[in-house]
C-alpha cells in the first residue's frame, strides 16, 4: 500500500494527454491490495493497512506542500486535504462494502467495494481541491484555473476544467477496477492456499 501511495503521489504531478495524470493509473490498485488483505486476513488487517497507506500519503502530501515548482507549492493545501480526506473515506468505505457482500460470489465484493471507493474518492478528492463550494478549506489556494469552462472531456457540454479531470479520473478507475478482478482472484487464490 505504501509503495502504491508515494508513486501515485509522485505520478501526479505528470500528464498522460490532457485529462489525466500518470497517478490515475497506479492508484487504483490501492482498491486492489485493500480487497485482497479483507478476503485473505479480514477486514481488521484491511483497515490497518488502510491506515498505513493514509499516513504515508499525509507524509507525501505535507512534504509536496513544502517543494516548490514552477507555479507554486507543488502540493496544495487543498490538495493535501482533499488527497488524505478522499483516501481515508474511500478506502474505509472499500472495506465496508467489501465486507458486507464477502459471501458472495468471488467477484461481487471487490467489483461492488471498488466501484463504490473509487466513486467516492474522485467525488470527495476533486470537490475538495477543485470546486469553488470548497474556497473555504484554503482561502489562500487559488484554483481559479480549474474553474475555466471547457467542453466536457473536449467534446461534450460545457463544465469546469476541474468536472473533466474528474470525469477521466473516474473512468480510469471503473476500467482498472474491472481489469483488477483477474489478479485478485489469482492472488488471493495463492495466498489462501499458502494460508
């Protein structure tokens, strides 16, 4: 988990075409290590090495809000908030879910849990460091930039930049989720045969 949380950290400060970071990519397979420990070690172990992953990305945050770039602090304290605030809740809502169909067919629970988290940390991450509702957190933080009004995703009606980072993000995310499914099931069919 906490090698997945400090390359995400570092992965999104660099741009895969125009919605998207790299970070889009690896960070969700933080949903994938969190399934895998509540099916292989339960929902106890998940939620700690939930915990793990939420402190170093704190770490992470704090320390990007002390570099500073070509256009500020390579890290914004909105950012930071919103980065830690959308991973605690979506990851411990991941295990929830995860939890509460466990049962099931060995696909329902990651499936339903990720699709569920993921939704959520993009919901949570990109209000919080983007949308205006959100000045308050950090008054100082000027996102004016994400607010500019384009074409959704460039082709569809027009919404604030910060809507279409989303948008890919979320996209990204319910692909990697169904792509996911095939090692989780390789890995923890190992594990629980080593167990």
């Amino acid at each position: 988990m906490a090698a997945i949380v400090v390359a995400s950290n570092i992965l999104v400060q660099f741009l895969y075409g125009q919605w998207l970071t790299y970070g889009a990519f690896t960070y969700p397979l933080a949903f994938l290590v969190t399934d895998v420990m509540n099916r292989v070690y339960g929902a106890s172990a998940a939620r700690r090495v939930v915990l793990v992953g939420f402190v170093v990305g704190l770490v992470c945050s704090l320390i990007g809000t002390q570099i500073m770039g070509e256009f500020g602090p390579l890290v914004t304290i909105r950012i930071a908030i919103g980065s830690a605030v959308a991973f605690l809740v979506a990851q411990l809502i991941d295990v929830s879910v995860f939890s509460a169909l466990k049962s099931g067919a060995w696909w329902r629970a990651p499936l339903a849990s990720t699709l569920i988290g993921s939704t959520l940390d993009t919901a949570i991450f990109f209000s919080i460091a983007f949308s205006a509702m959100f000045t308050f957190v950090h008054p100082a933080t000027d996102v004016s930039w994400a607010a500019e009004t384009l074409p959704l995703l460039g082709a569809g009606p027009l919404a604030p930049l910060w809507v279409s980072l989303a948008v890919a993000d979320w996209m990204v995310k319910l692909g990697i989720a169904l792509l996911a499914l095939v090692p989780f099931r390789l890995i923890t069919a190992r594990l629980m045969q080593a167990a």
